[in-house]
C-alpha cells in the first residue's frame, strides 16, 4: 500500500512540475513597476526649518493610504526626482504589483510618526498612475495644502 502511495505521489509530482515551472516563468516575465516622482513644494508652504521635516513620498490604491512603494527623506531636498520601485514595499504582500492604478502622495511632518496628523502637516496627490500602459511610470506633483486633520471630540 505504501509503494502505490509513493508511486502515486511521484507521478503526480511529475506531472504537475511543468505547471508549476510555467507559473515561476510568468511571475519572472513580469516587469518590475516603478514610478519616477517629480516633486516640488509650493513656494508659500516651505518651512523655514524644512531641515527638521521629514518627507514621506509613497504609492497607494487610489482612496487608501496602505504604501505600496514607500521613500523617506527630507522636505529640504525639494525640488527632488524620487523613483518608487516595487521592491520598496512595507509589507511584502502589499507591492506595486498588486495595483493597475495608484495615486502618489507626498507628506511632510515635523512628527517622526506619518500616521500621527498634526494642523501643521502638509500634503501632495498625483493624478492617477495607470500601469496598464506600461511597468515604468513617471509623474510631477507639488505638495501643495494642508493635511486634513481630524480632531477628536
């Protein structure tokens, strides 16, 4: 019983090995997305101690705030040229390549925390990025409002 078993096991290995080999040659065929940032600040909005903000630049699912490329720096590099690859995800399962369209969002804190708002927090969007036309993107944006605060009651 157990050499039918073993027989049946291999065959069934040998069998499906060419698929699985088919599904490693198409997720490596895929091209690596990327999105190249040009990113400025409105003129009237730049701190005089930008030294002390940080800047979080990321990729996102339109109407989320989930990064699926992420890049931190200083808001005193503005104007800046800023490349978003697929291999600059936080969560492995969250990558450019799960999206066919994503926004870009610039933001800049004097918090060391992106999530925590403060009135002072400022803010960028891009048009929407379609990678159907292509892995390689590029968009210009400019940080220019507030961010939203919510204040709690």
């Amino acid at each position: 019983m157990r050499k039918i078993l073993l027989l049946t096991s291999a065959l069934l290995v040998c069998l499906l090995m060419p698929n699985l080999t088919q599904a490693e040659t198409k997720v490596t065929k895929q091209a690596s997305r990327s999105i190249h940032v040009q990113l400025d600040i409105a003129s009237d909005l730049m701190p005089e101690d930008a030294d002390d903000w940080v800047l979080y630049v990321y990729a996102t699912k339109p109407g989320t705030r989930l990064p699926l490329a992420n890049f931190k720096g200083k808001l005193s590099q503005l104007p800046s040229e800023i490349a978003l690859h697929q291999s600059m995800y936080l969560l492995p399962h969250l990558t450019l390549q799960q999206a066919e369209r994503v926004v870009v969002v610039a933001k800049a804190t004097k918090s060391k925390n992106p999530h925590q708002k403060s009135a002072d927090d400022l803010i960028g969007y891009s048009a929407s990025v379609d990678f159907q036309s292509g892995p390689a993107q590029s968009v210009t944006m400019i940080i220019d409002q507030h961010d939203k605060v919510v204040i709690e009651k």
